[in-house]
C-alpha cells in the first residue's frame, strides 16, 4: 500500500503554496491549518506532510507552535512528517517531543550528513532532495548545492525514507517526474515519497506503479479541487 501525504505548507501560520519555491509567487487557501490538518485525517489519510516555509528559509522555527498543534489535533488518526528548517539534532529532538512522528531534513543533511545518523537516533528522519534538473537545491530553494541527486540518494544509509521534489514542478500542476523518480528508484532500497506535479488521478496512478515509492505529497492539486482526499486513496489502493 502507498501512502497519500497530504501537504500543508505554513508561512506566517498560513496555508499556502509557492509555485517552484518561489517566495514572491504564493496563493493562500487557508488560515487555520490545524482544521486542514482534521479535514485530511478525517478523510482518511494516515499521514500529513507539514512544511514550515519560514524556517526553510530563516532557519527559526517561526510555526513550530502550529506544528505541535496539527500533530496533537490528528494524534490518533494520522502521524506527521514535517520539515523546513531541521537543521540540528535538537530541532529534531523539539519536533518528536511536540509529536511529530518524522522529521524531514534537506540543506543540513546536504551539507553534513552524518546529521541524519545522529537525529535518527531521536525520531525517524526523511531525508529531503529537492532538486532541480538533478542538482539538489538547498536554503528554502534558493540555491543550488553542487550535488547531484544520484549521489546524494547514497549518502543516507539511516534515512527512513527519501522525499524527492522536482522544484520545476512543484506548485504547476504539470505532472511528476515519473523517468526521474523510476532512475532515483534504481539507485537506492530506501523507500520514496514522489512530490511535485501531481495533478491528475491518473498522476497518481502512475507514481503508484514505480518501482521503490511507498508515498505521495499532494497539495495544490487537493486546494484546487482536481480531487480528494479519499478519491486519492482510493486509488492508491487498487
């Protein structure tokens, strides 16, 4: 069975979505997270994907408080993953306290990886590879680290999973990287979650028959409307 991780991504304790990362081209669908967070476990889903934008960027866990929130509000019902600016073994440590059940780790992992071994040791750790054209992007998106995606997936050997985002397609409803997510498959046993693009049903279909992905983030293919939750999941478990 894949999992649907349906996403909320916070800025200024807001949901809102960026197209490609970019923080001058935003659209806010809600103010009050936590209902979102409630709207997603009650329809089924077991897992929501959360992204403190502002720490991406700033590296201060400005939304922290409403992290905590969600995972209290959904304990029970769904778990969280959540990422944006886990820099440290104690940010990690501050999330798991506040009930989340992963951390996603992205431009601290790049930069030294020996971090994910160290925080896996507190709660399970998704290592986030957001890239563009295969070069893995770090600081919120906005710069390029030099290392190839293929690379980095080898880097990890604690990681529970991988998060791989196709900055390109993240936010523009275009559809996933279906070749890329298949190479990235190939090239690590580590389970993946497929982000970016999903905008279809039949998108998630298709990342449901890739070889090594085990989730899917979906966010403003659900705000818009394109489907549901429970249809989403629905068909993941044809």
């Amino acid at each position: 069975m894949i999992d649907l991780y349906p996403a909320i991504d916070l800025r200024d304790g807001k949901v809102v979505r960026l197209r490609q990362g970019d923080y001058d081209d935003q659209m806010t669908y809600a103010d009050d997270p936590v209902a979102v967070a409630l709207s997603f476990a009650e329809a089924g889903a077991t897992w929501i994907h959360v992204v403190d934008l502002d720490a991406a960027r700033s590296g201060s866990p400005v939304n922290r408080q409403v992290v905590a929130a969600i995972a209290r509000a959904v304990a029970g019902q769904a778990r969280v993953q959540t990422g944006g600016g886990v820099r440290t073994v104690a940010d990690a440590k501050a999330l798991a306290d506040a009930g989340v059940a992963r951390v996603v780790m992205g431009s601290a992992a790049v930069a030294e990886p020996q971090l994910v071994a160290e925080a896996s040791d507190v709660v399970a750790v998704a290592v986030g590879l957001d890239h563009r054209s295969g070069e893995v992007a770090v600081h919120g998106w906005t710069a390029g680290s030099g290392v190839q995606l293929t690379d980095a997936l080898q880097w990890f050997p604690t990681a529970a999973v991988f998060v791989i985002t196709d900055i390109a397609r993240d936010g523009m409803l275009s559809g996933p990287d279906t070749e890329g997510l298949t190479a990235a498959g190939r090239a690590t046993t580590i389970p993946i979650i497929a982000s970016g693009g999903v905008a279809t049903l039949a998108d998630v279909a298709a990342l449901k028959a890739v070889h090594g992905i085990t989730g899917v983030i979906s966010g403003k293919a659900l705000y818009e409307g394109r489907f549901t939750v429970a249809q989403a999941l629905q068909e993941l478990a044809r």
